[in-house]
C-alpha cells in the first residue's frame, strides 16, 4: 500500500500484461484532467425512481451522503492504491466509506442515486455485506446533463453462502460527462450474484464489474446494454474469476454504437477449482451511423480440463440487413425497428425496476438515437 | 497450389527429431559472444562485409533496442542472459551448391533430416543455414529459368541492394518492440526470394535452419517479394540438439506481396526443447494479393510467434492458421494479427492449441479494421484443447473496428477429452493413449480441412509423433 503522503505519479495508469503493442483502451489522461475539488450539483437526467418501495441513499458531490447507510472510516478491502493512479486518487480523497449490511435472513432493496458535480471529481466508495440466505437488489443511478465532472464509486461487495445480490448500475450522461465506477463482488458458496448496467454515453464512461466465485454451486451473471453517440465514449470492464465448482458464469453485453466509441473488455477466468463450471463470454455490437469506433477484447483463461464449458463469441458488424427486412415487411420503419431492438436488448437488463422509469431511460436512447438507422 | 512430394516432405519433419538427438561436429571459422553493444554490432557487419548503408541501420537498429523497455507481457524468458550468447557463429564452411562440398559433420545433419532426398524430388530450392550462416543453396534449374531470385541475405545486400532498400525492414520496422531491434541489429543468414511478374513456382522453396550450440543465438532474415500476378509457396523449418543450457533464436520473415499475387507461408517449428523462439513475421498484401500463413508450432521451451499480415490494397485478402503444441512444461505464445487498410479485405484467422502434461498455450490476437477499409469481413475462431488438470490454455484475441461497413466475428472455445468419449473409444479397443491421440488429431480436423491435403498431411503426422508420447499413434 502507498502511504497518503506518497507520489502517486510514480504509479502507473493502469498495468497491462496482455499485449506486446497495445497500451490501454481507457481515457485516463482525460479523468485525471477533470479531477479536481468539485463545484455545484449537476441537473440529473433520470429523476424517477427507478426501484419502487427501495430506501433511498443519496451521494453528493461534496462527498457527503442522505439514507440509511452506516458510514465509516475511509478503507476498502478490495482495491489497492497501487493498481493503477485514477483509482489511488479516488481512494486517497474518499473522506468515509459508506456501509451496506444485510443481515442473515434479511431482504433489502437500496436505490442509490449520485448527484454528479457540475465540474471537478466527486468521490465515494460504498461497502454492501450480505449475510447467509439473504438478498439484496441496488440501483446505483447516476446522470447528468451539461456535466463536465468526474464522478467516481467503488462499490464491494460481499456475498453471503446461499444469497442473492442484485445489482443495477444505470450511468446516463450527456458527452461532457465523466463518470468512473467500480464494482468488485466476491461471492461464496451457492451464492447468485447479477449485475446489469444501462451505460449511456458520457464524454467518456468507464464501468468496471469484477466478480470472484468461491465455494460450491456459486452464480455470476453480468448483462450489459451499452450506447454511444457521436463524440461519446462508454468503457466497459467485465470480469469473472470462477474458483466455484458446480458453478455457471455469464457474462453478455450487447452494444449500439451511434458514431461514438464503445470499448469492452471481458476476462473469464476459470481457475482449477471450478470444476464442472459452465462458463460464457458473448457480445454483440451493432454499429448504426457512421463514424463510429468500436473495440472488443473478450478473454478467456482456463486452468486444466475441470470446465465443463469456457467459450466467447464476439461480434461487430452493422444492424444485419435481414433483421431490418424482417421488420420492414412487418410494417416498420427505421424508427420503429430501432425502438424495437432497443426495447428487446434492454428488457432483460432493466427486468425487476420499475415500469415508468424503463420508459425514461427507453425515451432518453431514442431522443438521442439518430432519425436514420440504415446501414 | 498444390505441394507436390508429400512423403518427402514428411520425411524431412519427422527426421527433425532424429536430427535433434545428436549434435554435429564441425569446424568453427568465428564467433562473437558478449554484451550487445557498438562494438559488437559493427564486429558483426565488418565479418560480413557489409555496405555502409546496412550498418548504419543496424546500429539504429541497437539504438532502438536500448531505448525500448522490455516488453512486460513476456514470460517464461528469465533464464534468458543475452551477454553470455554467442550472437554470430560461422562455421568453417562456405556457401556450397553441391552437397560434397559441405564438411561431413554438417553433411551428416543434412542427410539425417532427408534434405538432399526432398530437394531432388519436391523443392523448387532450398536454403540450410547452419548456426548464423547459410551453407548451402541448392537453386533448381526452373527457378533460374523464370528469372526467380533465390540467394543467402547477405548476398542480396550486395547484389541487389535498392530492393533489399525498398523492402527490409520496412514491413516490419525495427521499432516496434525490444526483440524485433535486437533482431535487426543481429541478424545473420536467412533467404531472399524474388519472384518476377506473373511467375509461378509449383513446387515450394524451403528453408531450413539448424543450430548446433547450447548458448547461440540465431537471428536470421527472410525476405520474400512476390510481384504482381505470381505465386510463391515457403516452408520454413527448423531444428537443434538438447543442451542442458538454453538456446536464443530471434529470426524474422518479411513478405511483400504485390498486386494479385499469391504467397504461402507455411512453417514447421520443431526446435528442440530448450530453445528459447521469437520469431517476427508479417507480410503487405497489395491490391488483390492473397498471402496465407501456416504455423505449426511444435517444438522449443517457449515461443513468441504472431504472424501478421497487412491487407493494404483493395480485394486483398489473408488466411492465418496457427496450430501449437505444449506438450510439457512449455509455453507457446503465438496468434495472429489482421490490419485491414485496403476495401473489401477479407481475413480468416483459425487456431487450434492443445496444452498437455502442464504445458500452457496463449494466443493473442488483433484484428483492426482501419476507417476507410470499406466491407472488409474478418471471421476469427480460436480453439483450444486441455488434456490434463496441470496444462491451461488463455485466449486474448483484440478487436478493433474503426470501419462503419466493416463486419467482424470472433469466437473461441477451451475444451477438454469426456470420460464418455473415453469410455467409447476404450470399449472399441482403444489403448487410453490410442484414444487421445485420435481426439487432438479429431480436434485439429477442421482447421486440416481447411489446409491443402498435402500440408494437412504433414501436419497430421507431427502430431502423431508429438502424442505418440501419450502412447499409441506414432
């Protein structure tokens, strides 16, 4: 661990080992730039609720909080200064922890909104406990419109044997924004976790999910929808590391690219101890516009032949014309077919949150999307 | 294209192992050993006596080398001490054009890996280099007639030197990691080839490179330029003798293939296994040009191999099949990488790996798709095979579309043998090694199909010979 006095120049922005020449997909140059103390309350995009009967926590950019979490001392077990500089700053100006227990038998639902500063970078890290035979469902919602601040969570997690934790991660911004998320999940044994992310545009958006399986029987599910538009950059990170035997990890993002830039990386790590695991890693990404950039890198890394599956498929084309036959002859036009493929993608990662605010967040893609959607 | 003489062809494969088993004794004229440093370099350049214009790029070369950091994504080189190497053996032999010309010691290694016998009947030409130099040329008669070149490096840099120019590290420069200057700055025997307008050679050209010492380094260059409209078919392989200390090869294969030409490249790597493998490979596809690479990485203690290819020009299309074997504590990390710049590029990028006995396979891919690089379609498959709880396999493939028009798909696989499928095969007869042997060759049948029968062949019967430790198919 550096101490806080140290020179977090000397650490680097992020450490690669994958590549003989490539450097990194993310824009850290550009958050550390917008980093700096964090100045009035940006207009949210999303003001409905979007968990119905959920508590409600509120973060704001001061670094000061509303809701029921119990709030402790800066610390975080599952991120270390040294991992790469961004996150090292983020940890060193947290000024508390904020702490989510569920205890054993208990049910929870939390909606968690972040009030994005206007400018400069906000910080908070939020610790979730869930204990044994309980659930917990978080919605960490986060939106801004004409933001050109940086807000940044770390989220851990940890999961209980035979618990459930779901998790929504909705970030919709306008292209001045620059949110950083975090989220790192340890799960034991005969544990489900799940986590879906609505990531819409921002100037550039990084999200980072990493869930680690350990025990017997154990569940990761990670379901992404992400889109970028025309000067917007969404960043995805999604990473499994399977230690569970009899485990199943999934991991699908599916992508719409508008003239922006969309970049995901995904890592499934099956380790010798997940035995009889099924595992997957798939994402579909469909270019509409032009203009746009899009990078894929899903990984895959399997010790011994205790799997009894570990696949990726990955593809990046423009919208198959044959889809786009298909529902012209049923009547629809570019509009339609969009919306149609939008709501489709997005059903099952909003499934579980409340109706009217699917509907806005559905609203804000096709209010952005472009009226022509020809390949 | 069709590759004619398959029996001789894996006779010289599977006498690469034999050839390993024992080392040659000859006579050694020079060797620089030492730190890469000036000095060394220029020693090198002066033995050779090479134009001004060739050192001043080495030397550029080592600049660059210095100034690189070491590449941070390697491993499994620790061992690797580049002051204790011999960076330039020649033995005491002369370039021969005849077989009775070279020394019996380095004849013998020759004869055990059935050379003479496949060049008489399947080669179009051949090149042996023995340690840093090449000893022998065997250039049939055809090639001549169609105005093919076919000479040792170091003679292109003298006899042709504005094409040597034009194209050597050019296509892949020296600048763009640690090893690839190192290698520039070293480099020691290696073939030229140049195939004139609309020429197409039947037969393939081969060529072979031995190292005979524990602690050398080889860094050999080749060089193929396919012009407009002709076709070149290119088998590279190689072979050493188990020391119990490490040998370095750093080698590197640069092709241009001009406008509507076509160029094979097709390499056996079966280096014995403690040799340390970096080899750098990439080739320029022009307008319409069609450039296929074929790895069978079977061999060394650890490789570093991607072969690449740049699809420049519009229609330009490329093949990539990567086939490694880790069979052991070994490590192979190979892959493929695809640049479309050119319209309507068309890549096919297959893999298939099988790790064995705690050996590890990684394979990092690149396909980058170039704005303007209009309907390019890239298909990628990576397969790999774990046979045993101590073995792994990791899959990096990156894709990058940058190309509104653009299509690209990837997908990969890790699997392992059933008991079922055991149990099936056991029931019919099947030794348990019999019955591996059978799954990896199963394994592997797509990606055979997709090869000419005869390479298919060839390919096919290195993997018997690698699992027939396993027992049964050798």
């Amino acid at each position: 661990m550096l101490e806080r006095s140290a020179d977090i120049k000397d650490v680097p922005y992020q450490r690669v080992r994958d590549s003989p020449t490539l450097k990194f997909y993310s824009s850290w140059e550009k958050y550390e730039s917008g980093m700096g103390e964090p100045v009035g309350i940006a207009n949210p995009i999303i003001n409905e609720r979007m968990l119905r009967g959920a508590e409600l926590v509120e973060l704001r950019p001061d670094g000061s909080y509303r809701g029921s979490l119990e709030e402790e001392s800066p610390s975080a077990d599952l991120f270390s200064v040294t991992e790469g500089r961004i996150l090292a700053k983020h940890l060193m100006s947290l000024k508390s922890s904020l702490k989510l227990k569920v205890n054993d038998g208990e049910n929870r639902r939390v909606e968690i909104i972040y009030l994005a500063p206007e400018a400069g970078s906000s910080h908070h890290h939020i610790r979730i406990d869930v204990g044994r035979g309980s659930s917990a469902e978080i919605a960490l919602i986060s939106s801004a419109r004409s933001s050109a601040g940086v807000p940044i969570t770390t989220m851990e997690a940890f999961v209980g044997e035979g618990s459930k934790l779901r998790i929504w991660r909705v970030s919709v911004f306008e292209r001045e924004g620059l949110p950083i998320s975090w989220l790192r999940v340890s799960g034991r044994g005969a544990s489900e976790v799940e986590v879906r992310n609505v990531l819409l545009g921002g100037g550039a958006s990084f999200a980072s999910d990493e869930i680690s399986l350990i025990g017997s029987k154990s569940a990761a599910k990670m379901n992404s929808f992400l889109m970028a538009m025309e000067g917007e950059k969404v960043d995805h990170l999604t990473n499994i590391s399977n230690n569970s035997p009899g485990s199943n990890a999934s991991i699908f993002v599916n992508g719409f690219n508008f003239g922006g830039v969309l970049v995901h990386r995904g890592k499934l790590k099956v380790t010798r101890e997940a035995i009889e695991s099924e595992n997957k890693l798939s994402s579909i990404f469909y270019r509409i516009g032009s203009g746009s950039k899009t990078y894929s890198v899903p990984s895959l890394e399997v010790e011994g032949d205790f799997a009894v599956s570990a696949s990726h498929e990955t593809s990046v084309s423009p919208l198959p014309e044959i889809v786009l036959f298909y529902m012209k002859s049923r009547g629809l036009n570019e509009r339609e077919s969009l919306e149609v493929m939008v709501r489709s993608s997005l059903s099952k990662v909003l499934e579980g949150m409340d109706g009217d605010a699917i509907e806005k967040v559905i609203s804000e893609i096709l209010l952005r999307a472009p009226s022509g959607i020809s390949p | 294209m069709k590759v004619e003489g398959k029996a001789e062809l894996l006779d010289t494969i599977s006498s690469s192992s034999e050839a390993a088993a024992f080392s040659p004794r000859y006579e050694k004229a020079i060797e620089i050993r030492g730190k890469v440093d000036r000095s060394l370099v220029e020693e090198i350049s002066r033995e050779k006596r090479e134009p001004e214009w060739m050192l001043r790029l080495r030397l550029k070369a080592l600049e660059s080398y210095n100034k690189l950091p070491a590449p941070n994504w390697l491993s499994g080189i620790d061992e690797l001490d580049l002051d204790e190497l011999i960076h330039y053996l020649k033995p005491d032999a002369a370039l021969a054009r005849s077989w009775d010309d070279i020394p019996e010691g380095i004849r013998r290694v020759y004869e055990s890996l059935k050379l003479p016998e496949a060049e008489k009947r399947v080669l179009a030409g051949i090149s042996f280099q023995f340690e840093s130099e090449t000893v022998y040329l065997g250039v049939k008669r055809m090639l001549e007639e169609k105005k093919v070149i076919m000479v040792p490096m170091e003679e292109a840099v003298i006899r042709y030197p504005d094409m040597v120019k034009q194209y050597f590290s050019k296509v892949f420069p020296y600048a763009e990691h640690k090893f690839a200057a190192l290698h520039t700055a070293l480099w020691s025997g290696g073939v030229f080839v140049y195939v004139p307008k609309g020429v197409r050679i039947p037969q393939p050209i081969e060529a072979f490179f031995f190292m005979a010492s524990a602690l050398e380094g080889q860094f050999e260059h080749t060089l193929l330029i396919a012009d407009e409209g002709s076709e070149l078919q290119f088998i590279e392989g190689c072979s050493a003798p188990m020391y119990k200390r490490y040998s370095f090869h750093d080698g590197m294969v640069e092709i241009y293939a001009h406008k509507g030409s076509k160029v094979k490249f097709v390499t056996l790597q079966n280096w014995s296994g403690n040799v340390i493998n970096f080899n750098n490979k990439r080739a320029v596809a022009e307008g319409g040009a069609y450039v296929e690479w074929l790895e069978g990485s079977v061999g060394s203690k650890v490789t570093y191999v991607y072969p690449s290819t740049i699809l420049k020009g519009n229609d330009s299309s490329t093949s990539i099949y990567t086939i490694t074997i880790s069979n052991g504590k070994k490590l192979k990390d190979t892959g493929a990488k695809v640049i479309a710049i050119g319209k309507n590029a068309r890549a096919k990028l297959v893999s298939k790996s099988i790790s064995a006995n705690g050996g590890k396979n990684v394979y990092r891919g690149l396909v980058r798709i170039n704005k303007g690089a209009m309907n390019a379609v890239v298909a990628s498959s990576c397969d790999s095979l774990i046979l045993d709880g101590s073995s792994s396999s990791y899959t990096y493939p990156h894709n990058q579309v940058e190309e509104d028009t653009a299509s690209i798909t990837h997908e990969a696989r890790t699997g392992r043998i059933s008991e079922e499928q055991l149990f099936y095969m056991r029931s019919r007869g099947l030794s348990e090694g019999e019955a591996k042997s059978l799954m990896v060759l199963g394994f592997m049948e797509d990606v055979l199909i997709d090869v000419p029968f005869e390479m298919a062949s060839v390919l096919n019967s290195v993997v018997q010979l690698e699992f027939s430790k396993l027992g049964g198919m050798g």
